[in-house]
C-alpha cells in the first residue's frame, strides 16, 4: 500500500467550499479499485490550510483515479480555490492500525 500526503493553502474565505468538494472526492474514490481511505486535515495553527492523507493499493491505481471524470471536475473546482501550489509527499505502507468502528467520509460531527 501507499499513502500520500498532500497540503494545500486555501484562499480566505473558500475553505467551506474547499472542504464540501474534498469530501465529495473522497466519497467518490470509495468506489475507485485500489482505494483503501483518506482523510481531510485542518492543523490547529491555521485554519486555512489542509492535508489530505489518501491511501491506495499501488500509486497506478491512484493515478487513474485522477482520470476518472468526477476528479477531473473537481480539481477544476477546488484549484480556484487555493492558495500556490499543493505538495505531495509518498510513503510505502508498512503497517496499519485502525480502532472498532472507525467513521466514513463525512462532515465534522
């Protein structure tokens, strides 16, 4: 498996936008072959930055995910609404742990 970690600085004022199409991307990659999960960051220290932490079976299946469509359309989206560029950093999955009952993609409780 393989992770990326993307961060990103948004515009002020566009990250309940940003965050509405993020989730909808992450919801849409749920039925992607490779997926395994992600999630959506806010630091603590600047409420106008994210990470996102994707994880995949194989970078290939990541990269066809962004051919599919429904990312296409929402990187168009979600560009205009960032500040600079995004980095992306890989890592190789060498171990995994999760606890009973974790949450899906979905909105802070």
């Amino acid at each position: 498996m393989m992770t990326v970690i993307t961060q990103v600085t948004l515009k002020s004022g566009c990250e309940p936008e940003w965050d509405a199409a993020m989730r909808e991307r992450l919801a849409a990659a749920k039925g992607r072959r490779g997926w395994v999960g992600g999630q959506l960051l806010i630091p603590l220290d600047g409420h106008n930055g994210r990470a996102v932490i994707g994880t995949w079976e194989s970078r290939a299946d990541w990269e066809a995910w962004h051919e599919d469509e429904r990312f296409v359309e929402s990187r168009k989206r979600m560009d205009g609404l960032q500040e600079g560029r995004s980095e992306m950093a890989w890592y190789e999955v060498v171990t995994e742990g999760r606890g009973v009952g974790t949450s899906s993609v979905g909105p802070p409780q």
